[in-house]
C-alpha cells in the first residue's frame, strides 16, 4: 500500500526541517485542480471528519499544534479558507 498523498505532501511542505517558504508553496499548491492535490484535500477532508489520522502523519510533520486534529484544523483553515469541511 502506498504512503497516502496527504502524509507526502505535509512530509514535504510542512516539516519543520522544510524551507521558510515551502508552507507558502503549499498554499499555492492547494490551489490546483489536479489528480494529486484532489486527493490530497479528499484524505485531509475525511481526517477532520472522522478523525482517522494516516499512519505516519506526525513522523512526517512533528506539528507543533499539540494534537493531529489541531494540525490538520490548522492546514485546512490555512489551505482553505472560509471553505467548510
């Protein structure tokens, strides 16, 4: 099974070892219509909904917010905003 886009991608633009501007690369990111980012906002989405956080996801970001559901929040406020879950 394959590491799920969302862990990739946060693994990339949000770990705190990322560049100063790789969040900023991020919110441009988010905003493509491509299979990729699709599914990145699919597997983000159902990880606030249902609280299912992938396998991984803290090895790859180490967020700082205290709790996966706060990180993810976070991102989705960030990536999305005024958009509801």
């Amino acid at each position: 099974m394959s590491e799920p886009v969302l862990v990739r991608v946060c693994g990339t633009y949000c770990h705190p070892e990322a560049d100063a501007a790789a969040y900023g690369s991020l919110r441009r990111l988010a905003r493509r219509d491509d299979d990729e980012m699709t599914r990145f906002r699919t597997e983000l989405r159902r990880a606030l909904r249902t609280g299912d956080v992938p396998p991984g996801l803290f090895r790859a970001v180490r967020y700082p917010d205290g709790s996966a559901e706060s990180f993810l929040r976070r991102l989705w406020e960030d990536l999305y905003p005024g958009e509801p879950v």
